[in-house]
C-alpha cells in the first residue's frame, strides 16, 4: 500500500507557509519527520521536499535552517 505521507507533508507546509509567509528550521524538521515516521522517504516524499526546498528564499536562511536544509537535500537527493 502506497504511503500517503506526502499529502499530510504538503498540507502542513501549506499552514507553515501561511503562519508568517515563510518556514523556519523548526517546521523544516516537523516535515521531515513526517517523510522518517515509516522509516523510509519514497519518491513523492522526496518530490514534495524538494518542492518545499525550492519556495525557501535565500533571505530567510539563518545557520540553523541551512544545517536542515542541508540534511533534507542530502536525504532525498
């Protein structure tokens, strides 16, 4: 049976986004945990990360978002 994680990832990004207009280290990591619960992070998992990974602009990168950005990148590349 095919995971559907990514539908509650995708969902939760959407509030994060909205919270403040950007996302934080913190919710980063809420996501990934999501995409880790069933111990593997499929394809559209990975999709959907990425997808995240590409609306975070680079103004609102601070040390502890890039470590978790770096991890992210590094797990679904």
């Amino acid at each position: 049976m095919e995971s559907r994680d990514y539908l509650e990832i995708s969902f939760r990004s959407i509030n994060c986004f909205a919270d403040d207009g950007k996302l934080d280290a913190k919710e980063l990591d809420s996501l990934l945990s999501i995409a880790l619960r069933d111990g593997e992070i499929d394809e559209n998992e990975k999709r959907v990360l990425g997808n995240i990974l590409e609306r975070i602009k680079e103004e609102e990168i601070d040390f502890s978002m890039k470590k978790k950005i770096q991890e992210v990148s590094r797990l679904i590349a």
